[in-house]
C-alpha cells in the first residue's frame, strides 16, 4: 500500500490535544479504512519498515500499549520499551535528544504532561502522548470501522487500524 504525504493529526503530540476537527476525524478514519482493506486483500506492505518506536511506559503488559505495539509492529516498525524512569531524568532535554537521535518516534504513558511536553521539545521527532488511554476519541473512531470477521478471529480490533492511521500520518 503506498501513502500519499503524511498530515499531521491533533492527536500526534503532546502539544496537539485540542479535538480533531470533523474533516481531520473523517480522514483518519478513511485511512484507517484503507489500512483494513489492504491487510484483509494481503496488499499491506511494511510502510514503517526501518523505523524505530519507543514505548516509555511503566505497564508493559497492558492492553493499551500492546495494542499500539502490534499496530507498529504490523506495519514493519520496530518497538523498544522503555521504563517511565528512562525518560524522567534529572535532564530531561538531554534524554531527549538522545531518545529522539535513536527513535524515530516516542510514545509516552503514564508520565506528567510537562514531561511529555519537553520530551516533545528537544527529541526533533513525533512524540506521542497515551495514544490509547487519553484519546478515547480514537477508540470512537475504529468504532465508525466494520470489525472484519478474520480480524475478531485473530484478536485484532478495529482500534489497531486507527492507530495505524495516526502512525502512517505522522511516521511515513
């Protein structure tokens, strides 16, 4: 599947979390959409192949960030957890820039909004913040996609495409 030019979407960074706008919401979903189809007809390429996800979480094992972490995986990325203390250092501006020349992107659960922020300020990278806890408006969007009965089969739920979506928008 190949992507036209990435859209920055409100729900990117830490400093975009005003609500998407109708017209944002109805392209993230016509993108997740597309992301489906191409899986299901086996068209899905690995578009973040060579990229670099860090996951800065305490909690692993959650649903949440395993959700993300099959959704960049699915798209060829590869995904590091960190612990939280990783990213909360005495400098953060330096970790930061450190976290940002190795990753080409950071998502941040559970740590301080400041922190994310600052995070978000020296990495150079995108710097997502709770993708899947925060933003219950991405679970309302894959709720406007048609589970697919292979996708119930193999545990993968509508949620995955729209975080697709939102890393295809801001990573490819």
């Amino acid at each position: 599947m190949s992507s036209s030019a990435p859209t920055p979407f409100p729900f990117r960074s830490a400093a975009g979390r005003e609500a998407p706008s109708r017209a944002e919401r109805l392209a993230l979903i016509d993108s997740a959409r597309r992301l489906q189809l191409a899986s299901h007809a086996g068209l899905l390429d690995k578009p973040l192949r060579g990229k670099n996800l860090a996951l800065v979480t305490d909690t692993p094992e959650s649903p949440d960030t395993q959700a993300l972490r099959h959704a960049a995986v699915g798209l060829g990325a590869r995904v590091a957890m960190l612990r939280s203390s990783d990213a909360q250092t005495a400098d953060v501006a330096n970790t930061a820039r450190l976290l940002g020349r190795l990753y080409d992107a950071i998502h941040c659960e559970g740590l301080a909004a400041d922190v994310v922020r600052r995070i978000e300020m020296h990495a150079g990278v995108p710097v997502f913040d709770d993708l899947t806890h925060e933003h219950r408006a991405l679970r309302e969007l894959a709720q406007c996609l048609e589970p697919d009965p292979a996708d119930t089969a193999n545990g993968i739920d509508t949620l995955r495409y729209v975080l697709q979506a939102v890393l295809m928008n801001s990573l490819a």
